[in-house]
C-alpha cells in the first residue's frame, strides 16, 4: 500500500484474493507507474492468475479425529523429529481446520503462547514455522520456499487448503447423510463408514497443552455419540437387538452419564430377559452420575428401575 501511494512500482507480489463464490485465487501482482508527462497520478495495476499444476501440488490427508496424522498423496506420513515437537503439530491443526483463510501472526500467538511475551513468542512462532515447513517438505533447500505454509502481509495459511482431506469434514457429512437416509438397512452402513473415522477425540494428543481444542473436542463427541444412539435405534428398528445392545454399551463407555442410553439398554436387556443384567446398568448409572456429576438420576430412569426390579 505505501509502495502505491508512493508510486514505486511493485515487480512481483503474490496475494490471495477470495472470489465472490467464496473460493479462493492465488494471483501475482504488479505495478507501472504511467509517466508524469502523461498522469502521474495514474496506476497501472497487472494481476496474473497463478495455477499451480497437480505436479507441483500435492494435497494432503488430515486426520484431526484422535491424534493428529497427516498424509501425504502417495501414502506417505507427516513424521519425523521436527513433526513430533508439540507446537508443530498444534500449527498445523490450527491452520488445516481453517481451511485456506488467512490467520495473523498476532491470532496464532494468542493460540499457542498465549502466556509468553511477545518476543519470544514470535521467537517460538518463527521457529515452528520453521519445523512445519520442513517437516511437509524435507527437500525444500530453503523453509521460506514452502509450497504448501505460505506467509503474506503478516498472515499464515496452507495453499490450497480446500484440496486437503479433512476427516473432520468426512465424518460430519457422513453422519448428516446417514440422517437423511431413510432406508434403515443403507442408514445403518452410513452410519458404520461416518463412526470409523472418529479415531478418538479430536486432536486428543493436544487437548493438556491447547485449551482451544477442547471446544470442537466437546462439539464433535456430542455429534459422534448421538450419531452411536441414532445407529443404535437403527439396529432396534431392524430387530437386532444385540446389535444395538453393543453400541449403547460403547456410548456409555465414552459419557458413562448418558441417560437416554441408559434406559434404552435397560429395556433392552429386559426385553431379551435379562433382568439382573438391565439392573447392573441402572446401578452403574447412580454411580457414575453421584460420583462424576454429583446428582441423582432422573425420576424416569428410576421409575424404570423400580419397573425391571419389581417385575
């Protein structure tokens, strides 16, 4: 901007502009300032669309959902000494989940170090990059060079984000189709193939170093066990009881709290005749729920219980 106003020609600039359907365009810019004879207050302003070919970039296969992996398109993991430095591969999550947009050194600061002054955390800032870039790309003669972590007018972000596989992205779109399915037996298979994606919790391994992960960690196991009652429900729509009797037992072994699964399980066991096994599971709940929560269960659940204990 001052280069402009100051009428300096600009040689070659690379900048992201975001189109008006939301995608958005790396281009190269330049600058000529028109003679003074003619208008020296006129600005010739050239841009250039620059299309990197599938031969120079390469996307990547993100896996957020339990400890962070990253892949590369032939197959190949993210790994390394540099990788394995806890900053690196915070970095790396942060900027995967925001998907191409831009992210100021100031924001990524607060992030990560929020508690160091700001020279030494740009210190550990420069120093990440550093590992980040080389650990994508151990061939890069020089780190600046990077493909794929670009740096521009004080802001970080990953070419062509929108290229990655995020499983983030796979799992919730598989879970709202699976919704949306009607047939209970089709459901049922999208159900599976969305669950298998859900390693463990997200970014897990992150979780005791980075308080902004616990937000999506909190939101996406809510959507992954609810997603575990609605598959649940499908095998009992299906008769296959069983079935649904493991998955309730595999929600209540992620929230031990869970209610609603509860007693689904307790009718269940009753259902197959067992009595003894559906009060065992009323009786870890009054458990669970005094000793993690504090509190009592519910009047339904134990209107439930005297139900099955009285029969």
């Amino acid at each position: 901007r001052q280069a402009i106003k100051q009428g300096i020609p600009i040689t070659s600039l690379d900048l992201q502009l975001r189109h008006r359907n939301g995608q958005y365009i790396l281009a190269n810019m330049s600058t000529i300032p028109v003679p003074e004879e003619i208008d020296e207050s006129i600005l010739v302003h050239l841009l250039r669309s620059e299309k990197k070919t599938k031969e120079t970039f390469h996307p990547f296969r993100v896996y957020l959902l339990g400890p962070l992996v990253v892949t590369r398109q032939d197959g190949t993991q993210v790994n390394g000494p540099l990788w394995n430095r806890v900053k690196t591969r915070a970095l790396m999550a942060y900027l995967a989940m925001q998907k191409g947009t831009a992210v100021s050194r100031e924001q990524i600061l607060e992030m990560l170090w929020p508690d160091l002054d700001y020279k030494a955390a740009m210190h550990n800032l420069n120093t990440t990059v550093y590992n980040l870039r080389r650990s994508l790309e151990p061939e890069l003669e020089k780190a600046s060079n990077s493909r794929y972590l670009l740096y521009q007018n004080g802001c970080y972000r990953l070419a062509e984000a929108q290229s990655n596989w995020l499983d983030v992205d796979a799992f919730e779109s598989g879970v709202r189709q699976a919704r949306q399915e009607r047939d209970a037996e089709t459901a049922v298979k999208l159900y599976k193939t969305a669950l298998a994606l859900y390693r463990g919790d997200y970014l897990f391994d992150l979780t005791d170093t980075h308080n902004w992960v616990r937000d999506q960690q909190f939101r996406l196991q809510e959507i992954y066990l609810s997603a575990l009652a609605d598959l649940a429900q499908q095998y009992e729509n299906l008769g296959m009881e069983e079935e649904a009797i493991a998955i309730y037992q595999q929600i209540l072994s992620v929230d031990c709290c869970q209610e609603a699964s509860c007693r689904k399980l307790m009718a269940l066991f009753t259902k197959l005749g067992k009595r003894s096994e559906a009060i065992q599971v009323c009786q870890r709940l009054a458990q669970c729920l005094a000793n993690e929560l504090d509190i009592i269960m519910s009047d339904k659940t134990r209107a439930l219980y005297e139900k099955i204990r009285s029969a």
